[in-house]
C-alpha cells in the first residue's frame, strides 16, 4: 500500500505559497504549512475548510528552531517528510542609493536564512532516509537583471540561492535527493496588486507581454516534485523575460 507523502510549504497563508499547499492538499498530501502569523494560518485553513491533513506551524523561519520545529511536527504527526518547499520571500526592488539597512536585514533574513535552515533540516532528515525533494521558489530577475527595474537586494540574494541550489544538488545527489528552483517571473498575486497602468508596466517586462498566473508556479513545482531524473536545475517561468533583451 502506497504511503501519503508530506510536503512542507513555507510561506503557506497567502500567494504563491497557499497554491501550492492546495495543489499539494488536491493530491492528498499531507501539508505543513509555515508562516510567521498563527491567524493568518488559520485564515488559510478556515479558507480550504480545516482539512484534517494540514498542520499549521507558525514561526521566523529566518530562525533555525523554526526550521527544526518543522520537521519535528512533521514527524511526530505524519512521519517522514518527502518535499520541502522554500517558498518564504520577499521582494524590495528600488535604487541601490534608496535600500535602507532594514530592507537588507529583512532580505537576508526571509530569502537567504529563510532558505538555508530550512534545506538544512531537509537534508539531515531526507539523507538518513534515503529520498527527498527540496525546492525553491527564487526570482528571474536573479537570472536576467533589468534596468527597469533596480533590484540589487533581490539580484545578490536570489541569485545566491539560484547557484545554491547547484551546489546543494551535488552535495546531496549520493543521497537520492533532488535540490531545484522556480524562478517566477512577475505573477499575479498580492505582492502585484496595482493599477491599471503599473500592471500594463509589468506586462511589459515579459516578452510575452502578459502577467503568469499562480498556477503556473505551482505546475512546475508539481513536475519538480514528481521527477526522478531532474536535480541541480531552476526552471524559469516568466513569459521569456530572462531569455534575453527585446
């Protein structure tokens, strides 16, 4: 008899982060879900009707107990953990003469300490089991830097965790572990909530000249969770707008 699996979104109560527990929810999973804020959990699980495979686990995930906190849930409620999903960011794009040393605390913090304990704890716990998926969600101007939009923090940050994630998949690939990123472009969800003339903006960045959908954040990272043969790798989905200069 097959075993239900378990995955561990961060970042689960809003945008991306909620498709992506539902996506996983839909395929009878077992869900952990982080977020910095206890209510705005249980906002999102009073949303998807309290389903009885979804624990909530609230904590900074900037912090390493939060990370190890997760994993001990998980166990202790579910058993073992065979995806991590790193979703948790944030994204302040301004001049580099305008970034404060708050927006680099707070960068490092959610992106960068926001991705390594948690893959940490993934790779403790999945290498003594043998298997495991660790993915990230990190950000296409990483990959293709745009002068219309100044984002150095985003740039240095993102584009650490996007060779990160190189490193890591030669590291744990003895292991059977599979260490990818999604790379969004921009999508539609609360972080671009706008105008009608900043969204036409934005629709400009991509060569495609439109604005992604949630949903396709969440079909490659259900194609990364289920490849066999795929690791070392980040998957751009950003209408072409890292492909190159139109």
């Amino acid at each position: 008899m097959n075993r239900t699996k378990t995955v561990i979104v961060t970042g689960a109560s809003s945008g991306l982060g909620l498709a992506i527990a539902q996506a996983f929810l839909a395929r009878n999973y077992n869900v952990v879900a982080n977020a910095r804020s206890l209510q705005r959990l249980q906002n999102m699980a009073d949303g998807l009707g309290n389903p009885r495979n979804l624990l909530l686990v609230p904590g900074d995930i900037s912090l390493p107990e939060t990370a190890a906190n997760l994993f001990t849930l998980s166990e202790k409620h579910f058993g073992q953990v065979d995806i991590l999903v790193n979703n948790a960011g944030i994204f302040i794009a301004k001049p580099v003469t305008d970034y404060t040393p708050q927006d680099v605390v707070s960068m490092t913090d959610t992106n960068l300490k926001g991705f390594f304990y948690p893959a940490q704890a993934a790779a403790r716990h999945m290498s003594q089991r043998g298997s495991g998926h660790i993915i990230t969600i990190t950000a296409s101007i990483a990959m293709q830097p745009n002068r219309k939009i100044p984002a150095l923090l985003p740039v240095l940050i993102k584009g650490g965790l996007n060779q990160a994630i190189r490193g890591l998949a030669l590291e744990l690939a003895p292991h059977n572990i599979m260490v990818n990123g999604v790379a969004p472009g921009v999508i539609a969800t609360p972080m671009h909530e706008s105008d009608e003339q900043s969204l036409e903006f934005l629709k400009g960045l991509a060569p495609t000249e439109r604005i992604g959908h949630p949903q396709d954040i969440v079909d490659a990272v259900l194609y990364l969770a289920d490849s066999t043969f795929v690791t070392g790798t980040v998957l751009t989905v950003d209408g072409g707008a890292s492909a190159g200069v139109w």
